[in-house]
C-alpha cells in the first residue's frame, strides 16, 4: 500500500483537472461550493444508492445518508422523498432510479426485439416515449439501456441488448441513449465490461474474453453511449478474465476514462462489493470495498458498504481523501448536469395524464408490428384471406396480458395490455370473422386437461392460430436456459393441432429463439412476436390480417438445437471447412452446422430480387468511402419493406478475419413491381480490427462484399483497399 496510494493519488489529481476543464464553470463552481460544506457523512452518503423501503420507512434522504434510490415508487412517494432532500441541509437532490428497459407504463418491445426491426429511429422514439412517461412520474435515471454484446441465446438477458452483430449493438446503443435522455432520463450504460459473454449462458458466470475481443466487440458499444452523452455507467458484477469487472483499476480507469473518454460517474452493479468478497479478490467488506473504489467505482447500489467502510479506510489512508472527493464531484456533477438542482416538483396529477395515453398507445401498437419476424409463409398462408370466416385461436399466450409484457415490465399493468386474443377478435369482427378460443393449457402447460376443446375448435375453424412460447419469467435477469423448448406439454399441444389436418399458424411469444427445429417444414407459417408489450394484441392482428407486413430480421441467429450454442454468422475461418463426406472436417455428426435461420433472416409479404451489384468505388485509401449499388425489385403483388444488407471481408489479414461481418444496412419500401438502386455506403477506416493492446488496425488489400437479404447473400462483389490506418485507441474517431 504504501507504493501504491501515492500513484492512486496522483491519479485521482489528474483526474480532477479533467473533471474541471469538461464541467461548464458554473457548474463547477456549484459543485466545489458543496464539496466545501458537506461533512464526511454528506460525503459519504452521496455515493450511497439505497433501496427505495429503505428510503420510505427511514430517514437517509433527510439526514444526507444517500445521494440514490433503486426501485418503482409511485408518484406521490417519489415527490415526497425529493422534497426532503431538497429540504435537507443542503438542500442536493436525489438520484431516483429504476430499470425503464423497454417502457414505464406502456410497454414497447424489449430491446432484442427492437433490434430486429433495423430501425434506429424507432429505438430513439420509444426510449425518448418511455423516458417522457417515467420522468413526468418523478424519476429522472434509467439503469439502461444494456449495451452488452451476447451470442449466447441461453442466456436470458440477450433480450435487453441488441443481438450478436457489433454494428447493430453499437448504433442501437447510440439510438438509445438519444432517446432516454431526450425524455428527460439520465442513463446508465451497462454492464461494464463483458457481461454478455458469461460463460454457457449462465448469468454471473465468468466472462473470458480475449483482449483483442473485447476491443473489437465488447468496447465499441460503450463508447457509442458515451459520444451519444451517457451520464453514467454500470459496472458488471462478474468477473472478466479473473478480476471482478467492479474491482478492475485496468478497466475502469485506464480503458473508460483515459481511451474511451468517460467523464461522468460510475455505479455498481447490485451490491458488488460482497459479490467481490465471494469471487475471492477480498478476504471482507473492507477490502472489497477499497479495491472497487479505487478502481474507479463512484457510487455503491444497495450493500450500504460504502456506508459501513469508507470512515474507518478513510482513516487509516487506505483510501486517500481526494479519492473520496473525486467520487462526491462526479456524483453532485451528474446531478447539476441534469439540471436536478433546478428541476420543479413533479405533479402526480400530470403523471397520470401522460400514462398510456392514446399517442403511446399507437406507438407502441407501431413498434411491436415492425418487431415481429416472419420465419415461415409456404403458400403464402399470410395474411388471413377475406374467406376466412371461423379462425380457431389457442394457447397459453393468447389471452395471457401479463406474460405479453415480458421482463423488466416497469409499471407496465396487466389490466391496460391489450391481449392477441382482444386484438383479433376485434380485427376479425371488421372481417366478417369469427373468433374462436381455447386455452388448451395454462402457461406452465402441464396437462392435456384442456387439449380436447382446443382440438375440436381447431377441427371447427378454416384456420388455427396458436400462441406458444416462454412465460415472462422465463427470459431476463436470472433466466438462463439449459434448453431451448417450449414450456411444458405445449409440443404435444402443437402435435396435435397439426394432427387436425387444419393450416396452423404459429405465433411465438418469448424473448429468445426457441426450438422449432421439428416443426419448420410442418407448420405452414411462423410469426415471432417476442414479448410485444402493451399493444401487442392488436400489432400481431395488424400483422396477421395484413395491415401491416412484417418486415423485421433476426438480430440473433436461429439454432436448430441448444446443441449449437453459441452460434453467430461472423464466425472465424477454420483449416478444415465443411465438406461433404468428410468426416474430418468442420461438421456436427448429428445435425447440420447452419443455423435453422440466418443473422439477418426474415421474410414479408411480398418478394424482393437482388440484381446489378456494382462497387462504384473499386479501389481506394483508407480515408475514403466504399460505395456499393445494387437494384432492388419487389417482385410482389403489395408493397413491402425490404432490409437490404451489406456484408464485407477481409480477404487475406495479419489475423485471422471473420467470414463475413454486416457494415452497412437500409430500409427500403417499393410498392409492387417497383424497382429501385440502392446504394450502401461505409468508411474504409471502419474495416480494421483491434490488436490486444487496444491498437486499431486497418490493413490494405482486397475486400469482399455479398449484399442480400439476410447474411448468406450470395450477390458478391470486391474492392481494394489501397492504404492502411493505425490508431492508438484512445485518438477520436474509433469504431
């Protein structure tokens, strides 16, 4: 200790001067006047996020003990608190924050899900929807959005990132943080660093990471958020590479501060620093408590240890005192950064006028209807046809308002969600339809009991629409899965519907891909819905009657079986590539190595034909811009979205490149038989690659390019790169 605290006191000196020099002057005058005035235990109690009973039945926010609170208080409650810290001696607000993931009261599509619509305009309105409806009710900090890349599928927080490809991870990361803080939410960027990559999807694994891997996939997304303006991060609270991510001076301080630029304040995870103590880097609390704040770790959620340890590390010198400053000024600097000190009491009257109005309702109706991914459609079973008059609707999900609104609902509220079943009936009426319902089995599925009615509706209809799939529960935090199946009986429920000889069309409600390997070529259509939200019901009839065409993609690839986990389309080249008959050769024995959907997959109600790809930039430098054109012809009879998308490769690398690795994607609607030039474009210098040090690389050479749509598009083209780039990671401008 005593080489150490010297260093870790220069640092926090250098740290300061940055901190002074990003600050306006008045708010660095405001925050240096409070730092003066605060006793230890002010000090200590702005780093001190504490649970919102904590906070109810006590009183830390009149007495300055806490600077935070976590959990979903109501209106009054929240006004009432922040009137008694701005009551208290120094009247400092407090940090109110909660986990609006994908909504507050109306709930949007998770992020997963959004993900898969390839519209960041999307993800930047409903964050900006979800933060106005939460802040008016008296919050003002989000612990989102979870930036953390995932291509593990068992994993069950995959559904609140964006998916498996670092491109869509990192604009949707942006996207995100645009739309929370433009409705009036602080945010928090999380799960610092590497969360994602938890071992065989078991949430709070280990997370081995290669350095150059991190860089290349993990970092980018961070440093997205941080441009984009994030007031805060979230450090993980797993271990990454053997050192707990929240006690890692390396990461926090070398790699956020000084190569990624983050000035703001750092937060723990949920209580991390016991965490530390069992994941064996402290011997206690004490310990644990010193490795994470000297790391970097500013604010401590709900151990209270800061609280209990910091007077006594204090004292001792084992934690210096301008640590603990630097600590309180990133806190009381977010805060005036925010405008909390400024910010009028919030009317519990008016938050209950800005709940599920009619304009979030009709957004999130919108949202959820360019989230849904059309896997299957054989003879164009899709949308219902005006003949048909008697549609059989079964399932544990179809009249299931709670399991609808997925994880992380918020405020969301089962009585406001409109059900598949509400939606359809409604929508059917219009047609001239009718709606017939049976259960077959409850969520969990685990008897036939109620298999009888659902097969005699079913026998009954023109046509059977089942809603299958995972409960809320079953996805999210703490949900990992050791298997990829639908819950309970429902198999032998969807066996025997099919068994009625009656065309099935299967809506999948989850927050995963799941395992309908058996059923692919059996079930004429397939509609992935995720877990939809508030007006889910109504979006999936919007969808299935034709409304609305489906237009979303995967942003995860499909498994055929849990076997193949984790799999992802930008995998690296192997010595020995598949091949037909050889045995020793990249292969399974017992399953075909492709997925059962590709990255990018997802088809709609028209056709679309790839033609003409032209580079028109065929040779460059490094500091030029690769244009690609292609013809895009809607081969259908409707109009439809297409999402055509540009895959590149490095052709020969000093390291061994991915195969193939999205760079560039639009949007496009032609109405029937309309052709169109598309033209893609993408900067040369963001064709490199990470060295372990963190040195970004671009190499000259010849690229390929495949545009198409999905990531096994053939339609293939080159150019050459004719001059390299090498960048320190912490210049500006890297990827």
């Amino acid at each position: 200790m005593r080489f150490i605290i010297p260093l870790a006191a220069a640092f926090v000196t250098l740290s300061l001067s940055a901190l002074a020099q990003d600050a306006p002057p008045d708010i660095h005058a405001r925050v240096d006047d409070l730092v003066q005035r605060m006793t230890l235990d002010e000090k200590i109690g702005q780093l001190n996020l504490i649970g919102a009973d904590l906070a109810i039945n006590g009183d830390q926010v009149q007495r300055g003990a806490t600077g935070a609170l976590i959990g979903f208080l109501d209106t009054p409650t929240m006004a009432r608190l922040q009137k008694e810290a701005r009551d208290s001696r120094l009247g400092i607000p407090v940090l109110i924050g909660l986990d609006a993931v994908h909504g507050f009261r109306t709930l949007f599509p998770l992020p997963l899900a959004e993900a898969a619509s390839f519209d960041l305009d999307l993800a930047r309105r409903t964050s900006e929807l979800a933060a106005r409806e939460a802040s008016i009710a008296g919050a003002n900090w989000t612990y989102a959005p979870m930036v953390d890349f995932s291509r593990d599928v068992r994993w069950g927080r995959i559904i609140e990132g964006s998916g498996e490809d670092p491109l869509l991870v990192t604009q949707f990361a942006k996207a995100r943080v645009e739309g929370f803080r433009k409705g009036g939410l602080a945010v928090s960027l999380k799960h610092y660093a590497g969360y994602g990559a938890v071992e065989a999807g078991r949430d709070y694994e280990q997370t081995p990471i290669p350095p150059a891997e991190l860089w290349d996939l993990h970092l980018p997304p961070f440093r997205a958020g941080i441009e984009a303006g994030a007031e805060n991060v979230m450090s993980a609270l797993t271990v990454l590479n053997g050192i707990p991510a929240s006690s890692n001076r390396w990461l926090l301080d070398d790699v956020l501060r000084r190569d990624l630029g983050f000035d703001g304040m750092v937060v723990s995870d949920w209580a991390t620093v016991p965490g530390i103590v069992k994941q064996g880097t402290a011997a206690n609390d004490a310990d644990a408590v010193e490795q994470q704040i000297m790391a970097g770790v500013d604010m401590d959620m709900t151990s209270g240890a800061y609280a209990r340890e910091l007077p006594a590390l204090l004292q001792s010198g084992r934690v210096p005192m301008a640590r603990l400053d630097e600590a309180v000024r990133r806190v009381l600097t977010m805060k005036a950064r925010m405008g909390l000190f400024e910010k009028p009491p919030v009317d519990p009257a008016a938050a209950d006028k800005a709940a599920v109005t009619p304009e979030m309702r009709a957004a999130a109706r919108d949202a959820a209807a360019r989230t849904f991914i059309l896997l299957r459609n054989h003879g164009n079973l899709l949308p219902i046809r005006p003949e048909t008059k008697r549609i059989a609707l079964i399932g544990p999900f179809a009249d299931n308002p709670l399991d609808q609104l997925g994880p992380h609902e918020a405020r969301g509220r089962a009585d406001e969600a409109v059900t598949i079943r509400t939606g359809l009936t409604e929508r059917a009426n219009k047609a001239g339809a009718e709606i017939v319902y049976a259960q077959g089995c409850d969520a969990k599925c685990e008897t036939e009991n109620g298999f009888a009615a659902a097969i005699d509706a079913a026998k009954s209809a023109d046509l059977v629409v089942t809603v299958l799939g995972e409960k809320m529960e079953h996805s999210g935090e703490g949900a990992s899965r050791a298997t990829l199946d639908f819950l309970g009986r429902q198999y032998a429920l969807l066996d025997a519907l099919i068994a009625t000889g009656r065309p099935v069309v299967l809506v999948i409600n989850g927050g995963r891909p799941l395992d309908i390997t058996r059923y692919a070529d059996r079930i004429p259509a397939i509609l992935m819905t995720w877990f939809p939200g508030t007006e889910g019901g109504n979006a999936v009839a919007d969808v299935l009657f034709g409304d609305i065409a489906p237009s979303a993609k995967l942003p995860v690839s499909w498994p055929r079986s849990v076997g193949q986990v984790p799999i992802h389309y930008d995998r690296v080249a192997v010595g020995r590539p598949a091949s037909d008959g050889n045995r020793f050769a990249l292969r399974y024995l017992d399953q075909d190595l492709a997925p059962l959907y590709p990255f990018g997959y997802g088809l709609t109600y028209t056709g679309f034909a790839y033609s003409d790809l032209a580079v028109t930039t065929p040779s460059l430098p490094v500091t030029g811009t690769v244009e690609v054109r292609i013809r895009l012809t809607n081969t259908g009879q409707r109009e439809g979205t297409e999402i055509v998308q540009l895959y590149v490769r490095d052709e020969v690398a000093s390291r061994a490149p991915p195969m193939r690795r999205l760079k560039a994607y639009q949007r496009v609607t032609l109405k029937a038989g309309q052709a169109q030039d598309v033209t893609l474009r993408l900067t040369a210098s963001d064709l490199g690659f990470h060295l372990d040090d963190g040195t970004y690389v671009v190499e000259p050479g010849r690229f390929k390019v495949w545009v198409g749509t999905n990531s096994d598009a053939t339609l293939e083209g080159s150019f050459e790169l004719t001059s390299g780039l090498r960048r320190a990671t912490n210049e500006s401008g890297g990827p």
